[in-house]
C-alpha cells in the first residue's frame, strides 16, 4: 500500500505535528513536576499536579497515541515499511513503551493531583511519588529525543524481513 504524494505530505505533517508535539508536552509536564518536588514553598509544591494531570490526559496521551497511529501510517504506506529497518522497528517499539509507561503513571498522576487540592499537604509529603513522576517525564523525555533523532538520520541497517524484501524487488527488476 504506497500513498499518493499529496496525501503522503499531510500525513507526513501529521505525524511530525503529534510527534515532535508530544515531546514539548512531556518538557511542560516535566518542568511542573520539578516545580512540584524541588520548591521550597508549600503551595507552590501543591500548584502543579492539577495542570500536569489536565497534560497527561488531554495532550501527552492523545499526541503519543495520535504519533503512533500516524507512524503506522507513514511505515506502512511507504516503501519504509515497519519491520524493515531497524530505525522504523525501534521506533516503534520506543513509543509502545512510551505509551505504557505513561498509561501506569496515569493513576499516579491522578493521585497527586487529588492530594493536591487539600491544603494540609505539605512538600515533605508523597515525596517518592513526586520524585517518581520527575524520574519517568525525564525518562519519556529522552527516549522522545532519541525517537527524533532516529526519524531525522534513519541510520542504515535492514532487519532479514527487510534484506529479503529487497532482494525481490532487486529481482524482479532485472
Ligand atoms: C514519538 C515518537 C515519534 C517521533 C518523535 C517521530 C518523529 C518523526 C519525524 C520528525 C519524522 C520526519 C523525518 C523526516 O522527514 O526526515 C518521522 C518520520 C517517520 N516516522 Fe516517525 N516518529 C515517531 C514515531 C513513529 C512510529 C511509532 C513509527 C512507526 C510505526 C514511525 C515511522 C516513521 C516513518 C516510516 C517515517 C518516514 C516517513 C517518510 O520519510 O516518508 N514514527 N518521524
């Protein structure tokens, strides 16, 4: 299944759109929830676990699901395909893993933000669940990065399946 020009740019769009958006998402998210662990001011502490929970939910998720989708399209709508190369393959499986992390961090996320809303919650409270979500929006942020620089220097390397699909049409060429 190969797109025509047109629609292989929009798609294409779309894809950097939710992709590279996901990843300014999860810097915001991040920035919060270092605000959330490291200020000495006790509202200040409690200030950001609503908004990171409104982030999570309504930006980082749909964008990581919407750059999923939106890579399948571009890998299997494009000679790339999707167990071709090691770069697509990886890819792929690094936003999987982005999407599951982030789908087990939601009720960690939820809970902060409940915590949140009771003013008797001090900054030496949930300091390991406030640490965490430092630790995994770090995490989700560097393997985002790395995911960009895969998709922008697509380093060579065929997987067998690849090699194999080659050759035929190498074969039926000549
Ligand atoms: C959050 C994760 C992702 C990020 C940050 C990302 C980023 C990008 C970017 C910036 C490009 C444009 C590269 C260029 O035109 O030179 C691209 C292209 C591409 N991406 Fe992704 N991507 C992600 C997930 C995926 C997934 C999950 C797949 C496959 C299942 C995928 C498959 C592709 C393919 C095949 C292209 C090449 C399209 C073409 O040149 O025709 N991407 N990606």
């Amino acid at each position: 299944m190969i797109m025509t020009p047109g629609f292989r740019k929009i798609a294409l769009v779309t894809h950097i759109i939710s992709s590279v958006g996901s990843l300014g998402a999860v810097a915001g998210f991040l920035a919060l929830a270092i605000v959330g662990l490291t200020s000495q001011d006790i509202p200040v502490t409690r200030s950001p676990y609503v908004a990171m929970e409104v982030i999570a939910l309504f930006v980082v998720l749909p964008l990581v699901f919407a750059s999923l989708l939106t890579g399948l399209v571009q890998a299997l709508g494009t000679t790339w395909g999707l167990f071709r190369h090691y770069w697509v393959l990886v890819k792929l499986l690094l936003t999987l893993f982005t999407l599951i992390v982030l789908l087990l961090q939601m009720d960690g996320i939820s809970y902060m933000a409940t915590a949140s809303t009771e003013t008797t919650l001090l900054n030496t409270d949930l300091v390991g669940l406030r640490r965490s979500l430092v630790i995994h929006a770090a995490g989700g942020l560097i393997v985002l990065l790395a995911t960009t620089m895969l998709s922008v220097y697509k380093p060579h390397g065929m997987t067998r399946h690849g090699w194999r699909k080659h050759q035929e049409r190498k074969g039926g060429r000549t």
